[in-house]
C-alpha cells in the first residue's frame, strides 16, 4: 500500500471508531440444568439378548467427531466415508460456502481508495455549418469578389475543423466510513458466511445420520423378511400336516381352507417388506452418490453392528454451543443486527474525496509533457433530506427482521432441547422394549409349540391353533423391529447432540 493509501485508511479508521447501530450481544445460554423433568438413570436396562446390552450415559463427555465408528461396522464406516465424498450436496453446500466467503473480500474493498486508470485517443471533426455561424469569409482572390463556394470552405476550414485529443488519468475517490455503515455492512457478510458454514455442517451431519439410519433400515427389513419366510415354513408345514388329516378323515375341509388363508395372508406381508428394502436399498444408493442401477448391493445386517454401550451426553449447557442448526441461527441473528446499523448509518452524512490527476493534448507527442498535466480535487458532503419515510421505515424493519431472528432462535434451541430428550428417554425404554419383546417372542413360541401338540392330539380346536401362529407372528416381527428402533435412536441421539463436528481435525475441515 502506498503511503496515501495507508494514510486514507488511518484517516477512516479514525473517523470509524465509533458504528452507529447496536453492538452485537451473543444471546444467553439456556438456563436449563437438564434436558427433562424427571432424573435420567446412569444406564439403561439391559437383557441378555442380542441388542439388549445395558447403555451408560456418560453425561458433560465429548462426542467424537466420527461417532459412527463406535458402532464397530467395517461396512458402515465406508458407506459413510463415501457418501461424504460422493453426496451433491455436500459439495453444493461448500461451493456455497467459498462464495460466501469470497463476499467477505468484496466487501473488504470498500475500506480501500477506488482507484482507476483512463486513456482517450479521439479525433473529431466539426460542423461547417457550426464553423460559418461564427465567421465572416472574405471573397476569394480571382474570384471576381464572389463568394466561396462550398467545396472552397471546406478545403479553407479544413484544418480548423478536425482535431485530436490525447488524454490519459488517474481518478481516485474514497468515501469514509464515518459512522461505520460499511463496518456493519462486513459484520453482516460475515455472520452470513459464518452462518453457511454450520449450514454446510449441519447437511453433513444429516447425511452420516441418514446414512446410518438408512443401513439400520435395511438390515431391519432383511431380518424381518427372513422371519417371515420362517413363519411361512411353520405355516405350509402345518398345512401339510393338516392336508394329511385331511385325507385320511381327521380333520374337516375347513381346516385345510383355513389354514391356506392363514398362509396366503402371510405370504401377503412380503411384497410390502421387499418394496420397503427396495427403496432403502435405492435411498442408500443416492446417498452415497450413486444412481441406483449401478450401485453396489449392500447385505447390511443387525449382526454387523455393535450397540454402542458408553454414550457421550453434552451438557445443556454446551448444546447450543454444538448444534448447527442453533449456530446458524445466531449467525443469522448477527446478520439482521449488523443491518439495523446499516440502516442507521443510512440516514446520516457522507462524505466522499475524489481526485483525478493526468494530462491532455492536441498533439500526441505534447502528450506528456508539464504543459499537458492536469489535476482536480474535490469533497462531496451528502445528507439525505427528504425519501419520504423511506429511511426510516427500512430502519424499523431492520429492527423486526432482528426480532423475528431473535424469536426463531429461541425455538430453534426449544427444539433442540426436546430431539435430545426424546432421544434419551427413547434409548431407556427401547431398552425395556427389546426385553419385553423378546419375551414375548420366547413366550409365543413356546406356547404355539405346545398348542401345536394339543392340535394334533385333538385337544384344541383349530381357531386356538391359528390365534397362537399370529401371535408368534407378530411378537417374532416386534423383537426385530424393536431391536433395530434402539440403533437407530442411538443414532438420533448422536445428531440430536450436533454430531460432534467442533472435534473434527483441522485437516479434515470442511
């Protein structure tokens, strides 16, 4: 920077010390001490059943930043790693961000003298008609003392009509940011761009949940299939064995019919199951930036997950410190305050230098010499008067967008609360849930056993045999279902938290 330069950009600061408009005030942290009414346990039940292991809720630990590692998946880890490489919007969201941030060093300009560089070269020639307006044309000798005529004038004026001008300049202007409307105008650009980048790691932390939760779906309609298609071998077994009486006289026709219905119904649940693997299967396929026709098939099951039994549980306190969802809403509270002194400073005085220094001649080679130089210096104070209301009333809207902020982000962190304590007091009773339904399907199964028996010994009828197969039915489909409810609100869980970004690597910022 020259020495003109840094002296206009001392002078600024000088004049700037003091920016109209409110000062920025980070809102209070919640005053909350816990996330529900009632004391959370240290753990959750446990049962001795795959997925029934106890989870310990290590409340003020840190979230790591890659949480789905402690699932110990091999093949969820590269599901997600790829989708984090692969997914649109990821790299959508970090175009966004680069943007945002290049706006940050366009606004920076500002704070600098404008400073451009002119050259002319023209050449012009004059009206004769503008040229005999202003001249009186003696008569031409050997003319007999008549008039010129036109073709004589022209050749005459010639060289007074025709004229070139060479000219070149350095014009500089700068406008002072006296109460600091420019300075609110990058406060508000920055808390923009701040505001992109939680954007930005808000859709990478949907991302990895959705993947997560997507590989559970999967693996959760796999399993579901599979008990299916038992429940449907117990089914057309029975129907066999019904078949048989059948023929030899035991049993009536309308057990056999009945027993057909019973399997056919079953049959039924799975086109319903497949379309829903089917479109986890596709979902997971977009996720990781693939089109569903090429992408790979993933055999995900429950078994090749482990249940993450010590949970970091953040503080109340640290919640809106870490959800981004609650950092870009502050963020975009800053913006709307840093407006209100935009607004402000818009109603007050301007004042602006401009200077322009260079040379011009009629002759190319006078074109630089000290007779051609020229200069111009000049102060421009400006006020507005008189905009019809206009000023003021972008003022007072600048003020309710900060308040509409303000409100917005109370109920961003009102929501945020609740996600985190409907996912803790969902793990506790999925918990419970996994145990009492695996129960239930121990219970079912051994019950159909024995009614089985006393069906074919004749001591039951066949609507108790059929109540007892719809029963193992769905309890055996519950414990599934509940099983892979508790992955996957450990996984919300994890989001509900904010992921654990703020511990990522510096290498491995977005």
């Amino acid at each position: 920077m020259t020495i003109a330069g840094r002296t206009t950009f001392v002078v600024s600061l000088a004049l700037s010390a003091c920016a109209v408009g409110p000062d920025y005030k980070p809102p209070a942290k919640p005053a909350a001490s816990a996330y529900t009414r009632e004391e959370l346990p240290s753990q959750t039940p446990s049962s001795s059943v795959a997925g029934g292991e106890a989870q310990r809720f290590q409340f003020g630990a840190e979230l790591p930043a890659q949480w789905w590692k402690l699932f110990e998946s091999a093949q969820l880890n590269a599901l997600i790693e790829e989708a984090i490489t692969n997914y649109p919007q990821i790299a959508a969201q970090q175009a966004a961000l680069r943007q945002a941030r290049d706006s940050i060093r366009v606004q920076q300009g500002v704070f600098f003298p404008q400073v451009q560089g002119q050259v002319n070269a023209s050449r012009q020639k004059a009206s004769l008609a503008s040229a005999e307006s202003g001249l009186t044309i003696a008569p031409v000798s050997g003319a007999g003392g008549a008039a010129p005529t036109q073709a004589q004038l022209e050749a005459l004026l010639s060289p007074f009509l025709t004229n070139s001008i060479y000219s070149a300049s350095v014009d500089v202007s700068y406008t002072f940011d006296v109460f600091g409307g420019e300075r609110r105008q990058l406060e508000s650009v920055r808390a923009q761009a701040e505001a992109q980048r939680y954007q930005l790691e808000g859709s990478y932390l949907t991302l990895t949940a959705n993947v997560a939760a997507t590989a559970i779906q999967m693996a959760s309609v796999r399993e579901q299939i599979a008990a299916t298609h038992e429940i449907i071998a117990l089914e057309e077994k029975q129907l066999n064995l019904i078949q048989r009486q059948f023929e030899v006289g035991s049993r009536a026709r309308a057990d056999v019919l009945q027993q057909q219905s019973n399997l056919a119904t079953v049959r039924a649940t799975l086109p319903g199951l497949q379309q829903l693997l089917s479109v986890s299967d596709h979902q997971l396929a977009v996720l990781v930036g693939r089109f569903p026709h090429d992408a790979e098939a993933v055999a995900f099951d429950l078994s090749n997950l482990k249940l993450p039994q010590d949970l970091p549980v953040s503080l109340p306190s640290a919640l809106v410190a870490q959800r981004p969802d609650i950092k870009a809403q502050e963020m975009a509270m800053r913006q709307a305050n840093a407006l209100v002194g935009v607004a402000t400073a818009n109603m007050l005085p301007q004042l602006t230098l401009q200077g322009s220094v260079g040379d011009a001649s009629a002759k190319f080679t006078n074109w630089i010499s000290p007779q051609a130089s020229l200069w111009s210096f000049a102060a421009n104070l400006t006020q507005p008067l008189f905009a019809g209301g206009s000023l003021r009333a972008k003022r007072r809207a600048a003020i309710d967008a900060y308040d509409e902020a303000a409100a917005q982000y109370k109920q961003v962190v009102l929501n945020a609360f609740q996600n985190v304590a409907d996912s803790l007091t969902a793990l506790e009773n999925d918990a419970l849930a996994v145990g009492a339904e695996f129960d239930a399907e121990t219970a079912a199964k051994a019950s159909l056993d024995l009614i089985q028996r006393q069906y074919d010994a004749g001591a039951v009828g066949y609507v108790t045999l059929l109540t007892a197969q719809q029963t193992y039915q769905q309890a055996r489909i519950a414990y599934v279902q509940a099983v892979a409810r508790r992955y996957t609100d450990t996984v919300t869980l994890f989001q509900a938290l904010g992921g654990g970004w703020w511990n990522r690597p510096r290498s491995e910022a977005l």
